[in-house]
C-alpha cells in the first residue's frame, strides 16, 4: 500500500490488515496493480 504501508505495528499495521479493514467498511481494494486499475476503470466509466 505505498507510504501507507510504511508503518508496521504487529498485525495491526500490515498491508493486509489494511486491505481488510478497508473492505469491511465496503470500500473496494484491488489485490494487484492490474486489479487496481480495472477497478478504477470500473467505477469511472459507472460514474459517466
């Protein structure tokens, strides 16, 4: 998660506790560069 990802603190801290709580509250997260981009396609071309 870039820069986010820079502060590690037991589990709480990692990428993927992140990714976890991220998708918990709904908010979508994609699992690779590629999937990121896609998602990010996907939800644009839904808000045109």
């Amino acid at each position: 998660m870039g820069h986010a990802g820079a502060i590690a603190s037991g589990s709480s801290g990692t990428a993927q506790a992140k990714k976890e709580a991220l998708e918990a509250l709904g908010v979508r997260v994609g699992g690779t560069p590629t999937g990121t981009a896609r998602l990010a396609q996907a939800v644009l071309g839904a808000a045109e």
